[in-house]
C-alpha cells in the first residue's frame, strides 16, 4: 500500500518540510491536506533555503506531482506569489493541482482575524494573523469561497454578495470598520482565477487512481497535533485537522491506502502563540535552546517558545494519530546541555497523569515530573549513522521510543538533507519493548 503520512507530532515547527523533502524523491505525489498560510516549511536543498508557506515541499523535485487538498485554505495571492517565486529560481509548478473544494481565505477573512485578536485581549490566542481561523469558520458556516468558484464569475459575485452582506454589516455595526466592496473583490479574485484555473482539479480523484496505480503518495501535515482543533489545546489552537483525521477530510481519499504514519517531533518542544506549555523553560535553558535551534516562525518570525522533551505528549500524539514511526529532528541542538530533562509525567493536586489529561485546567496547572537523563558535549551535526552518535544520544533516542511506544525512524541532525540518519528503513517495525511509561509500577524521580 503506498501512502506515506508526515504530521506534526507537537505544536508545529518540528521540521515536517525537510522530513517530506527527504521522502519525496521517492513518491510520485506530495499532497498537503490541512492549513493554509499559517504554516511555514524551511527546506534546504544544497546551498538553497525555500521557505515554502502553501505549496507542497514536494515541488522541488521536477517529477512529482504536487496536491494541494480540499482540507487547504488557500490565499491565491500568497500561493501566486510562492509560485512565481519557485520559477524565478528555476522550479516549475507545471504539475500543482490544486483541489476545486479547497476554500478561499478572503481579505475580510483577514480582517476578521485581527479584530477577533483584539477584542479579546488578555486572552488572545497569538494567531497569524493570516485569516486562517474566519476562512475555516465560513467553511462551517456554509458561507466559504470555494476555489472552483473562480471558475464561474456569476456564481462567485452571487457568493460573495451574499458573505459581504453579512460581513459588512458586522464589521461596519460592531466594529465601526470600512466595509469590502464586492466589485474590488470581484476584480482581484478573477485575476487570480485566470492564472490558477490549469491547476484546478477534482484531486480526489486524481489520487486516488494514482494509489490504485500503485504509485507512491506522501500526505504532507501542516502545524501539528496539539493545535488540532479537536485533538489539540483547545481553545489555543489553529482551525483545522493536523491530525490523522484531516488526511481523509482533507484530501478525498480513505484510509486502505496507508502504509506509514510518519510524526515528526523535535528531540525538544517549541511552541508559537499562547497556551498552556507544561515544559516551557522561561529561563536561561529556553534561551539556549532558541538560540542554538534557531527557533524563529518561518511565516511570522516570531521567537517560539522552548522547553525540554515532553513525552507524555509523545504518546498522546502516537496515539491519536496511530503513528507507525517518528522522526526525530533537530538532535544535533541538545548537543551542549550536560544533562537533558525529559518530562514523563503530570503531578496535579497530588495526583500524577502519564497520559494527556482531558481537562485543560489539569493541563495548564500541571508541574511536569521530569526524568534525567545524561547529555552529550560532541558536535553531532556531522554524524550520518546511528551506532556512530555518542553513546548519551543513542540512549535518547531509546528514551524516546520506549516512551513514544513508537520507533524513531529517522533522526535529524541539521537542516540540509545530508544531515540525517535513517536508523529503520523498514519503517514498521515494533519495537520489542512495551511502553516504558505504561508499567504500572512506575515510579517518578523525585524533583
Ligand atoms: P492560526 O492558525 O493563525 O489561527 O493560529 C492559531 C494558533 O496556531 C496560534 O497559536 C499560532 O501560533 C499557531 N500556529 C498556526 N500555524 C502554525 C505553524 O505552522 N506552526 C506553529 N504554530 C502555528
């Protein structure tokens, strides 16, 4: 069975970009099912860096078709912008497709996200500010813009009439803002129309034949996890699937096809915008770990918070997503800490939690219970083979797998492609030992 899923396992950011351009020489599709330009994917390729906000990482490899799913919203601007952007380096985008259900992210939509940030002040949720959360909230509302409307300019004005009416009248009454007019809408949308309109296609269907022509399908993630909007930290959270779920949503296809679930973690966690972080390191050990992993947004450039590894989350992410594997990035970053903490559990009001507490008041007031475990001095950054990492390093990794309940699959230790090592090219395999953190008799370290 040939589809191969790569999900964010954390709170986005864990490097999915440089993980599904490793994997794609080897697929025939890259199709990203979830987001919009919220998500930012850094890929290097040699001496290159593209920063990539919509278009599948796929695109750099001239024999790949790129998808971009219904589960996407999508700005036409910012994608007409990536596109014209990867031809001026030489990248074709001849062979994008993009889906005729995917909704259109509209200017009010991003209007409708700034002033939602505003009004609600303290508790805002740090969003990008892309008009991501209004675009999704349409979709629910029946209210969206679809792609395949720009085909039909009659039906896209009645559409639009209709959304602005509504609109309008709350920006105009409640927040006492300049209306949209349909007519510059009108304009700006039917330019886009005629340059995405080769690309527009019924890409469910052109998957799904491809996977029953036995050709090999990367289903790309955006964001991770903990921001999915069911599965995730709600309400500090993006409006879409991330997880496992979004996959069949998000593209039109079902779950016979899969083969891997691939979750992508950091060896440590990041997280952007506001919310409860359990292992956030608001101290000279954040810094250091922002520093060397240079946690700054791909699409915002804001810092990301830092802290250390949270497994209970690990497991969390495993299981919702029914992971197969994970790979592990950004390893080479832990390089310099004597000694590493990993959280392994929650203790609150007395009581410790080894699996993801369904109560958010838990999750925000939790101390997290942490295990130590020895760090490494060594450079790592050149390092291509397991049994050549540092002993320290290696019983990371196997922390990390017995916790998971998941084998690593593929550890990075730098952003270019050369920097990583592929320690079970089978993918699949069980790991022989249960679950470190189900035994029953486990005991938590003390502080
Ligand atoms: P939105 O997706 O712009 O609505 O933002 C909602 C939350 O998700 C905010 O906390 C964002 O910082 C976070 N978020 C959205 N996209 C990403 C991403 O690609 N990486 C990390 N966090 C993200």
């Amino acid at each position: 069975m040939p589809g191969t899923v790569i999900l964010g396992a954390q709170w986005g950011d864990e490097g999915k970009g440089k993980i599904t351009d490793l994997m794609a020489d080897r697929m025939d599709f890259v199709v990203r099912y979830a987001g919009g330009n919220n998500a930012g994917h850094t890929v290097v390729c040699g001496e290159d860096e593209f920063k990539l906000h919509l278009m599948p990482s796929g695109i750099l490899y001239p024999h790949i078709t790129t998808v971009i799913g219904n589960g996407v919203v999508i700005t036409p601007k910012v994608l007409l912008e990536e596109m014209d952007g990867l031809h001026q380096r030489g990248i074709s985008c001849g062979k994008l497709r993009i889906s005729c259900n995917a909704h259109l992210v509209m200017p009010y939509h991003l209007a409708f996200d700034h002033l939602g940030e505003l009004s609600l002040g303290n508790a805002k949720l740090g969003t990008t500010h892309r008009g991501i959360g209004p675009a999704y909230a349409d979709k629910a509302d029946r209210l969206g813009m679809r792609v395949q409307d720009l085909l039909d300019e009659k039906i896209f004005k009645a559409k639009l009439e209709v959304a602005l009416e509504r609109k309008n009248a709350i920006l105009t009454k409640a927040f006492d803002q300049e209306p949209f007019s349909v007519d510059e809408i009108l304009a700006e949308y039917m330019g886009y129309a005629e340059r995405l309109a080769p690309h527009i296609d019924d890409t469910s269907l052109l998957i799904a034949r491809a996977l029953d022509d036995g050709k090999k399908v990367l289903f790309e993630g955006a964001q991770g996890t903990l921001l999915d909007l069911d599965h995730g930290t709600y309400p500090f959270v993006t409006s879409s699937s991330p997880t496992i779920g979004g996959v069949f949503s998000g593209t039109g296809v079902g779950p016979k096809y899969l083969e891997n679930i691939i979750g992508v973690a950091k060896a440590y966690v990041t997280r952007v915008g506001y919310g409860p972080f359990p292992t956030e390191q608001e101290n000279e050990c954040g810094e250091l770990l922002g520093a060397r992993g240079v946690e700054f947004g791909t699409t915002t450039g804001r810092k990301r918070r830092c802290g250390w590894l949270d497994l209970v989350l690990l497991r969390y992410a495993a299981r919702v997503n029914s992971l197969t594997g994970i790979a592990l990035t950004k390893l080479d970053v832990l390089s310099e800490f004597e000694r590493l903490k990993v959280c392994v559990g929650y203790s609150y009001q007395g009581k410790i939690y080894h699996e993801f507490p369904p109560h958010q008041t838990i999750f925000h007031k939790c101390e997290p219970e942490y295990l130590e475990l020895a760090g490494w001095s060594e450079d790592i950054s050149g390092v291509t083979e397991r049994a050549d990492l540092p002993e320290a390093a290696v019983r990371y990794v196997e922390f990390v797998e017995q916790g998971a309940g998941v084998p690593v699959v593929l550890i990075s230790v730098g952003p270019k492609r050369t920097q990583t090592i592929i320690t079970r090219e089978e993918y699949i395999e069980p790991i022989e030992e249960g679950p470190y953190l189900y035994r029953e008799d486990f005991d938590p370290p003390a502080k």
